[in-house]
C-alpha cells in the first residue's frame, strides 16, 4: 500500500498563499484529517495532491513514486490512481446510480454491472436504489453513491472533501464511521479535509491542523486535543479553559490554586490549558479559600450536557492589577448542575497542559 509523502510544497494564487511550506506524511493503509478553518488551503491542498493543480514548488510523492515536483515533473491526475470525493459529492445528474458508480469502470456489460453491485454493497446502498436518479436520494445516500464511484476506480489513495459536511447531525455520524470502515477495509489509504474537529477527531489515526496554509501542528487525535501546541490550535480542537500561571517543578499556582502540570522542567510564568471535562464543581463551604471559589453566572442547558459560566475569585497569578480572570466553563450533568448565584469550589482532574511545550 502507498505512503504519501509531501515535502515542502507550496501553491499561490497570484498574492494568496494558499499553501505554504507543508511537509507531511501519511502512512500506507492509514486515515490523515486535515482540519483547519474555512479559506485555510485545504482543499488546495488536497486539489494538489490529486493533480488537479501543479506546486510552485515541493514535491508530491506516492508509494516512492514522485507525482509532481517543483520543476514542473506532473502525472496527470488520471494516472495517478487517487479517488476523490468532492465537497458536494458531484454526482452525474444525467446518469442514474448504477452509471454514477460504473462510470469509468473497464470491461464487458455484465461483469461491468457486477462490479456495480458489488460497490453498492460495499458502501452499504440498496440494490434497489440502482435504477434511482441522483435527485431522488437523500443526501446521505449521494454521498455514499459518490464514494462508490470512486472506489470504482480502485484507487491506492481518497481524498475526501469535507464529503459530510451537507448531512444532519445523526446521518452525518453513520456516514463517517461507514466511510472510515470502508476505506479501511478496502485498504484505501484516506485524506479527510473538514473544519469540524469533531469529525477529524474521530475520523483519523493523524491529524494535520491546518492555518493560513500551513501545518500548525500534526500528530494523533489525542496528542493533539491533549497537548496542542499553542492556544489558537488548543481552542480550535475544543473548548479550552486557559489561564495564566507560574510554574515551579511540575506544578502551577493560579487563580485556581495549585494544580499539576504535564511539564515537569519549565518555571516561570506560562498559559496552561484545561479542558472542561477536566473541571468538576460543589457547592463551597463556608470559609473556602478565594482561590478555586467562584460564582456561578451562567447556566446552559443543552440535555446531555450543561455548561456552568463561573467567575473565580482570588487574581489571577499574572494578570494586570485589578484584572478579572476570564470566566470559567465547566461541564456538569444536569444532575450536578448549580443554579446562577451559588457559590462553588473549582477541582481539578489530571494536570493542566503547558501551551508552549512540545506535543
Ligand atoms: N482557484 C483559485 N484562485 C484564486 N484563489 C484561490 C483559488 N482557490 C483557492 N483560492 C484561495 O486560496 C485560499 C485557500 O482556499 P481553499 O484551499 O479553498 O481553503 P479551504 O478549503 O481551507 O476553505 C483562499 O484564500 C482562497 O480564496
Ligand atoms: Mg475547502
């Protein structure tokens, strides 16, 4: 199976750098998210790798195969055996399901339409659905029609773009875990472009965040969300809480109090991360330090889930004098929610992560 490999390539459109110095490899077999926010060059960059546009500069490598450098070296997209699944899933509107799916598939008429129902197994579509027009489906099933057709082409490498991104909430989960499934029983080595880390978090072995065309920081779903390397990247992957601190050997002092740390070399000032879940609120005691005693200001209900809007008391280790920490989001049940007005003690489970270190 192929292993992709990206060296410094780069793409601009006359002043937009769409992509700038990416370096990245995906390992054969494996599924690579790349998740950034709307116009960070993400489907220019999965555009580069199918062939559809020519790098400036770097090379595009595939199974120790160079499909474009720099120089202008390029293998036509069609020669390069790379399925791709666009943003709307582009069907044939023209065609019915069975001619979408055989589209491009070689060979005589029966062993063509047994291939053709052996797709639309594999992608879990309805036999019957076959004879349907594409306007006749549901969105769902479009985009399972629109993978078929590229696995069609027994491809070594798909790219998805954002291929789930027009489905409801519900649909739009089955889907993924159908697709994720189904490229890797095939196989297929998979590049999945969104902006909904959600999606690129359960979707993916490695994940490449993706800003202002460039990689910010790539590695494993739970590195990332765990250890991001900087704030932007740390509230891109979720909610974060992020406070100032002083460290000192493996521990923080802040507004909270004092917390554990995963760095156990910096001292000093820093901002260090907690991620809601690791919050849980009580109602404080009377005489309850400032510190980690905070008021509940807000309170969102939202059934699974319940967002807790505190204003913690005791200042902020760094803040300008008279500063207010920022507010603190906590997740409860609705069984452990607090109504606004209480007066709660903050604790901690498992060490903040220091932003700055090296995931
Ligand atoms: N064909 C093009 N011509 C000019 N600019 C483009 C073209 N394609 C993309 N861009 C620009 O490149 C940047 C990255 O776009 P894109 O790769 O589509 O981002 P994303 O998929 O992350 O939303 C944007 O600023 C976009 O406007
Ligand atoms: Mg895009």
């Amino acid at each position: 199976m192929s292993d992709l490999q990206l060296r410094s390539v780069a793409k601009h459109y006359g002043a937009v750098r769409a992509v700038v110095d990416v370096t990245l490899a995906v390992a054969a077999g494996s599924r690579t998210a790349i998740v950034g926010p709307s116009g960070s060059g993400k489907t220019t960059l999965l555009r580069l790798i199918a062939g559809f546009e020519a790098p400036d500069a770097g090379e595009i490598v595939l199974g120790g195969a160079t499909l474009a450098d720099g120089a202008g070296a390029m293998v036509s997209a069609h020669r390069r055996r790379i399925g791709y699944v666009p943003q709307d899933g582009a069907l044939f509107p023209h065609l019915t399901v069975a001619a979408n799916v055989g589209f491009g598939v070689a060979g005589p008429a029966p062993e063509r339409a047994r291939r053709v129902d052996e797709l639309a197994e594999l992608v879990g579509l309805d036999r019957r659905m076959l004879g349907s027009w594409p306007h006749e489906l549901s969105g769902g099933q479009q985009q399972r029609v629109a993978l078929a057709r590229a696995l069609a082409q027994q491809p070594r490498l798909m790219l998805l773009d954002e291929p789930f991104s027009a489905l409801d909430a519900g649909l739009r989960t089955a889907t993924r875990k159908a697709t994720a499934q189904l490229v890797t029983a095939a196989g297929v080595t998979a590049v999945l472009v969104t902006h909904d880390q959600a999606e690129a978090l359960s979707f993916a072995d490695q994940i490449a965040v993706m800003r202002d065309g460039r990689l910010a920081q790539v590695g494993r779903p739970m590195d990332l969300y765990l250890r991001p390397r900087d704030e932007d990247t740390a509230t891109f992957l979720g909610d974060a809480v992020i406070v100032s601190a002083l460290l000192e050997r493996g521990w923080a002092e802040c507004h909270l109090g004092r917390i554990a740390v995963d760095d156990t070399e910096r001292r000093g000032a820093a901002r260090i991360m907690l991620r809601p879940e690791q919050l849980q609120v009580a109602e404080a005691p009377a005489g309850a330090p400032e510190r980690g005693t905070g008021v509940v200001t807000d309170v969102d209900f939202t059934g699974h889930a319940c967002l807790l809007t505190l204003q913690v008391g005791g200042a902020d280790a760094l803040a300008a004098p008279g500063e207010t920490p920022a507010p603190l989001m906590v997740r409860t049940t609705a069984q452990g929610a607090l109504p606004v007005g209480a007066r709660v003690r903050v604790t901690v489970t498992g060490p903040a992560h220091v932003l700055g270190s090296l995931a």
